[in-house]
C-alpha cells in the first residue's frame, strides 16, 4: 500500500499540483505527509480522485475513510 507522499511522486506532482487538483491547501497536503493529521473522509475521497486511484490504496486516506481521523495522530498506525 502506498503512502501519500509515494503516490503524489509517482504520478510526478508536486504539492501544490496536487493541492489543486484536489481544492485543499499546501499546508494540508504537507501535514498529511508528514503524519501529523489524517484528512478527513470529504478531502480524503478528493485526494484519491486527484490522483487517479481508490481511496483505499493510499494508507492515510483509506486510515481516513476508516474513521481514523476521529482519533489523536499519534494513536494511528503508520
């Protein structure tokens, strides 16, 4: 499974490419790269569409759309 990060490089966006694409801030692709926050379902569902694949075969969004984003970062596995 892909992580964020690995999936933006693969398909050769930068953040803000990406960030436009899917209507959300810089900052917020940034946070969910580093592991700080998880997105939630509505811009986790917009990522995966920006680039072109499930939700569920990104880590983090698919930790998203699981509910996870409910709970502390620190309390979701990387």
């Amino acid at each position: 499974m892909l992580h964020l990060k690995e999936a933006r490089a693969t398909r050769g966006l930068s953040r803000p490419e990406l960030a436009s694409r899917a209507g959300v801030s810089v900052s917020t692709i940034a946070r969910i790269e580093r592991g700080t926050t998880l997105p939630r379902p509505h811009v986790a569902r917009r990522l995966a569409a920006a680039l072109g694949v499930p939700a569920d075969a990104i880590a983090e969004l698919r930790a998203a759309l699981a509910g996870a984003w409910l709970r502390p970062p620190a309390l979701v596995a990387r």
